[in-house]
C-alpha cells in the first residue's frame, strides 16, 4: 500500500476527484481540493495522482482540472452516478455556478472546480 505524506497530490476513486493530503491519521487521509472541499479519504480508495486511471471514464479522454467557466461541450462530468457528456452550457446561475446541459440528464449547475474528462485524440468519435 502506498504511503502518502502532507502535500501529495492523489485522485480519491471513490468520490472521483483530486486532492491534496492535509495530514495523515492512521489508514485515514484529510484530503482538501483546490476548491476547498474537505474530506477524510480511506488510503485503500486513493492512488497518487500521477498514477491516476479512473477505468469508467469515456475512452479517448483524459481528465482536467476546471473551473466552471473553463468546462466545455462535449466534456464529461461525473453526474448522479455515470459520466454525462456537457450538451450544451449557459450562463451563471443565481449560485455563482455555470448550468450545463447533460446528455441523459438535464440541467446541472458546476458551482465549484472539478475534474471534467476532455477529448484527447483529434477527430475521435463524440
């Protein structure tokens, strides 16, 4: 099992997000994201990010760290349980967030940063 120390980078598999280890408490991690969000992260649902593989993630894409102003159609974001590609977008919500339409979905307001999945290969299939 890995170690991880205050300041590793790792991708949480559970919650499918990136973070940043606070400290280290036993098996347990406090992990915090750029956007702030804490959390306590079990070692064995972590990996560093480097080595970070999320396996139900569309193929032909690789993940990126977003702002919501910086998501874009055809991205894919972890929604209600499955990756949902981004339809459509409009602006600012009352939340401070950006509305994005989602294949299989609906409307679903980004209010913070987040990993979104993006194409990586030229001309791949959408």
């Amino acid at each position: 099992m890995t170690k991880y120390a205050a300041g590793d980078e790792i991708w949480e598999r559970r919650r499918r997000s990136f973070a940043t280890v606070l400290n280290v408490v036993g098996a347990a991690l406090n992990v915090e994201t750029e956007a702030g969000a804490q959390w306590v992260a079990r070692v064995e649902h972590c990996m560093p990010a480097v080595d970070a593989v999320d396996r139900e993630a569309p193929s032909g894409t690789t993940p990126v760290k977003a702002l919501p102003s910086g998501v874009q159609v055809h991205d894919y974001v972890w929604v209600a349980g499955a990756y949902r590609q981004i339809l459509d977008m409009r602006c600012k919500s009352e939340s401070g967030g950006k509305i994005l339409e989602l294949e299989g979905h609906g409307p679903w307001v980004m209010v913070r940063p987040g990993t979104v999945y993006r194409r990586t290969q030229i001309g791949a299939p959408r």
